[in-house]
C-alpha cells in the first residue's frame, strides 16, 4: 500500500520506517528541510535505539523516502497519516491543534482518488471530525475518509513498541476506513496482536485515558513514597509487594522525581481542560498534575538539605536530564525544573547525559557539560543521580565518593542503595520514598 505519513519526528519517523518495514511504500514528509535533508543523508535526527539501521534496510529496499513536498507525497497514498505536534497551547492548556489542521488542509489540496487520513497524533474528542470538515471544506470535491489512530510507543523502546503494540486502536466510521486500516495493519492482525476498532470519538479517548491513568499510576506511587520516607517503609519494597496484585500490577510503580516528557504533561494538561470545557471536571487529572509539579519541587528541597541549605557556592554533578533514559527528549523532563534551581541557588553544575547535549544545552544555561562521571564528580559537593541511564547504574561508587569535596548522593531514580552508599564511603545518601543514611551529614 501507498502510504504518505506527515511529520518525521519522534512518532511519526518510527510509524513511518516501521510501516515501511510492514511491506508498504512510503513517504515521510516534514515541512522541516534540514530534517529531510538529514533523512535524505541516511542520518536520523532523533536518538532512537536500532532506527537508523531499520531506516537505512527500507530505503535500500526502495519502500521508503523523505520529502519536503507534501503534495507530492500525498497525491499517490491510499492512507495519509497525520503524525505532527500538538503541544501544549501557550497560556490556556489546551492542546494546540494548529499544526494538525494546517496538515489537513495541506493534504486537502493534494487528494486524489480515494485516500483514508489517518490522525496519529494525540488529538481531544473531536478533532477528527474537525479533520474531516476541514478537508470537505478546503476541497469539496475529495475522496476520502478519516480514521483516528493513536499512538502508544514509548521513545527508548519505539521500534518494538510499534512492531509488538499491547494493542492497535483504531476509530473509524465507515466498513471501507476500517478495511484500509486493517491492510495497514495486516501483518500485526496475523499475529494476533489486538486491533481495537471503534468510533471516532472513543479512540480519541483510549489515548487520553491511557496516558492520564499513567500519569496517576506514578504520581500515586511518588506520593506514597513521600510518606514512605516519613513513616520509614520502603517504597520500593511497598511497590513490589502492590505489583504483585494482578488488578494492580507492577509496572508504573517506581518512585521518582516527578513524570515528565514528551506526552505525560501535556496530555494530562489537555484532558484537563476537555473535562473543563465539557462541565465534566476530571478531579483525578487535575489533582495528579498539581501533585507532580509538587515532587520536583520536593526533590528540591531534598538536594537543598543535602547541601546543608544552600546551593550557593556548591558544585553539584547531574547525572542524567533527558526524561528519561534511551532518548535525546527533553521535553518537560524534570531536569528543566530541578537543574534551574540548583543555577538559580548560585550552584555550579556539571551535566552528564549520553544523549541529551544536543537538546539540553539552550534549555539548561549555567551549566557545564561533561563526558564522565567520574571528572564531573571531582571535588563535587553533591552528585546526583536524575535520569537512569544504563551507564549510571554501575558506577564504581568508591571511586567516585573518593574524588569529591563532601560524598554525598541523591539517588532519585532509587538505583542504589544507603547501604552500598555507605560501604562505598559516602557520607550521606538520599532517595525516593526510602530510608536515607543514617549517618549525620
Ligand atoms: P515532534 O515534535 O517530534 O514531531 C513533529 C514533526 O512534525 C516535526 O518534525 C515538525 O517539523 C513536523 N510538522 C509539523 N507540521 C507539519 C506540516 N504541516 N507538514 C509536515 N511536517 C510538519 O512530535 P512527536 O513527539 O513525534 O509527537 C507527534 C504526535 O504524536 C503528538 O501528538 C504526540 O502527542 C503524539 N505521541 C507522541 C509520543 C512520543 O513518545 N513522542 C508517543 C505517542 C504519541
């Protein structure tokens, strides 16, 4: 099948490269020309795990390619998908749809024959058919069809997140859409992968949902381990023996600084105000946002006791800022909160982060940029753990507690341990919802 997917970045270059891997001919479109020109070269402009080489497999195949040109793109596709950004919107919290209704109507003018438009972005209820007017309106006289098909990969894990989903959903509303999709999806459907098949409107809520239940899964468990510190229970342990649960279940349930990224904030923000809109408040979402800003504020704090009160004058090693580990996002990380503080307090700052330079370096200013671990910790006040990086999670504690000033760890991703702290001559250490050292500092 001919396939046209708009917009190549970190949703719709994995769809894009995997569909292509499905057997389908297509063609990537970003209105962004050093993108493209990047694709073009071979080179992905994202850290994905293993994409650069499944890209690199389609292209020589001849079923994948990359334009500027969306008409051209779309002239020849039997399914268009939409896969552009929907931010926040500056001032009200709303998702921003423009870029998705400029798309529409980009992909208006340049339908022929029938074609399905597929909106894999994160879009409110609504906004499909609002897809379609826009479409009707721009080019009365179009074949097609909308579907909406939302995306659940997770960026670190993108390409077997899309190849091997928990679940394919689609809305549609008409036999001839959901018989196009499910050739989209053929070689998922044989093997048995669920595809939910709805309407419009409940598919634009499973990814809502989805994400909000998400976002409430960590926040509940970060608010517990706040009380897990003051009641001395072990939040990781509190975690293990919830998860076990089989209503409940274990993933979601590990304490840290605070959710993040790309699509947590935003779309908690979002079903917020569609709850506000529709004189349906969603108490739950609203509650969970007000309490995540919350724990990064709390991780603050619990850096600032580490420092004896005060950042000033401080050296502080980060390791980790992008939201989480296996990308180069920054996207609302808690990095973008807890790494201003710490400048903000008169702190010097050295960041570490395998990935996250490239974005990191306009959004964290004040700070300095290391390679290693180990020299970034050099006669440092604090080091602190934030993003769980596979290289962080071995580190030679002894040799790094050895070169700083005052050893002394805040561990917020809960990696380690006050015991292997202390073994390793640290003379404070502080995570999430456990018990700190019980040494003075
Ligand atoms: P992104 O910002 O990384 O990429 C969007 C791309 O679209 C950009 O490259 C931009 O240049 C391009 N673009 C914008 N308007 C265009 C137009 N008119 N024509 C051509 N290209 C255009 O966004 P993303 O993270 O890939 O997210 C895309 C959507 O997928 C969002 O709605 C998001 O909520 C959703 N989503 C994201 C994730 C994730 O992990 N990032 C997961 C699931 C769903």
């Amino acid at each position: 099948m001919q396939i046209a997917m708009i917009g190549t970045g970190y949703v719709g270059l994995v769809s894009g490269v995997c569909l292509s891997d499905f057997g389908h001919d297509v063609i990537c479109v970003d209105r962004d020309p050093r993108k493209i020109e990047a694709l073009q070269a071979g080179k992905v402009p994202i850290y994905e795990p293993g994409l650069e080489q499944l890209m690199a497999r389609n292209v020589e195949a001849g079923r994948l390619s990359f334009t500027t040109e969306l008409s051209e793109a779309v002239a020849g596709a039997e399914a268009v998908f939409i896969a552009v950004g929907t931010p926040t919107r500056r001032g009200d919290g709303h998702a921003d749809l423009s870029y998705v209704m400029a798309a529409a109507e980009d992909v208006a003018k340049a339908l022929n024959g029938f074609t399905v438009v597929v909106t894999k972005s994160t879009v409110p209820v609504g906004t499909n058919r609002k897809v379609k007017q826009t479409i009707a309106k721009t080019n009365p006289d179009a074949d097609f069809e909308v579907a909406s098909n939302p995306e659940f990969l997770r960026e670190g894990a993108a390409i077997d997140d899309f190849m091997k989903p928990d679940r394919v959903v689609v809305g549609v509303q008409s036999q001839r859409a959901a018989e196009v999709m499910q050739d989209i999806y053929r070689p998922l459907y044989l093997r048995d992968f669920p595809i939910v098949t709805t309407d419009l409107e409940s598919a634009e809520m499973i990814k809502y949902a989805a994400n909000a239940f998400l976002a409430t899964k960590i926040t509940f468990i970060n608010e517990i381990a706040a009380l897990c510190e003051r009641v001395g229970a072990d939040v990781k342990e509190v975690a293990k023996g919830m998860g076990l649960d089989g209503r409940i279940g274990k993933l979601f349930l590990h304490a840290g600084p605070g959710y993040g990224g790309s699509c947590f904030p935003k779309d908690t923000s979002a079903l917020a105000r569609i709850g506000q809109d529709h004189a349906v408040p969603q108490n739950i979402v609203e509650t969970v946002m007000r309490v995540n800003d919350g724990v990064k504020t709390r991780m603050v704090e619990k850096l600032r006791d580490l420092c004896d009160g005060t950042f000033n004058g401080k050296t502080v090693a980060v390791l980790g800022v992008t939201f989480k580990p296996n990308t180069d996002d920054m996207r609302d990380a808690p990095s973008l909160t807890i790494v201003p503080a710490l400048v903000g307090g008169g702190a010097k700052v050295r960041v570490v982060d395998p990935q996250g330079k490239r974005e990191g370096e306009a959004l964290l200013p004040g700070v300095n940029w290391h390679d290693d671990p180990y020299k970034a910790a050099n006669k440092a006040d604090l080091l602190v753990i934030l993003t769980e990086w596979n290289e962080f999670r071995a580190l030679d504690l002894p040799k790094l507690a050895k070169r700083m000033a005052t050893p002394r760890m805040a561990d917020l991703r809960n990696i380690y341990s006050a015991r292997d702290a202390r073994k390793a001559g640290f003379e404070a250490y502080e995570s999430v919802g456990r018990k700190s050292m019980d040494n003075n500092h």
